[in-house]
C-alpha cells in the first residue's frame, strides 16, 4: 500500500506501507480522504495509469518504481484544477444531501 497528499503548490512524497494494515496503522501512518477530497481523484488516475502501464508480472521492487514513476508525473497544474473545483463538488455534495452530512 502507498499513500501520499497534496496541496495546491506540491505533491508529496509516497510512504510505502508494508504487510497488514490495521486501523490503527492506518490513522497513525496514512491520509484519511474524505468524500470530496481531491486526492481520491489522484489515485483514480494512477490506478488507470498503473493498470495500462505495468506489466502483470512485475516484481514488488518493479511494481512500487512505476507506482513511484506515476506519482512523480502527477503534474501540479492537475492537482490545481482538482483543488479549484473543491467549491463546486462540496456545494453538489451539500445540495444532493440537503445540506446534511456529506460523509
């Protein structure tokens, strides 16, 4: 598992997360994403890119240097569009919920 974050003006760096995560691993070491988060699109388009890219029979050290390759080629122009449409998807999730909590 990897997990990384980011903001308007950086991504950054992944964490790799070995063997079993359990809840306790994972509120300590990773992002917790909420509904609208930005980031949920990020790792959408890694997998697509990973699912395209990696060929079925990498290797663990093969398979987390393409997952690092793909995470570095996020550009920031992305990542900023994805910020900037933050208002609009918060008040959709507002809207469609009427006006209760949004998850």
């Amino acid at each position: 598992m990897v997990c990384s974050g980011i903001a308007f003006h950086c991504h950054t760096p992944l964490v790799c997360i070995v063997g079993t995560l359990d809840s306790q691993h994972y509120i300590s070491e990773t992002v917790c994403s909420t509904y609208v988060s930005p980031i949920e699109n990020v790792w959408s388009m890694l997998a697509q890119r990973l699912a395209r890219d990696t060929p079925p029979t990498a290797s663990p050290d093969q398979l987390r240097q393409y997952v690092e390759a793909a995470w570095t080629a996020v550009s920031q122009g992305y990542i900023q569009s994805l910020s900037g449409s933050m208002p609009r998807l918060v008040a959709a999730a507002v809207i469609a919920n009427n006006g209760g909590y949004i998850g």
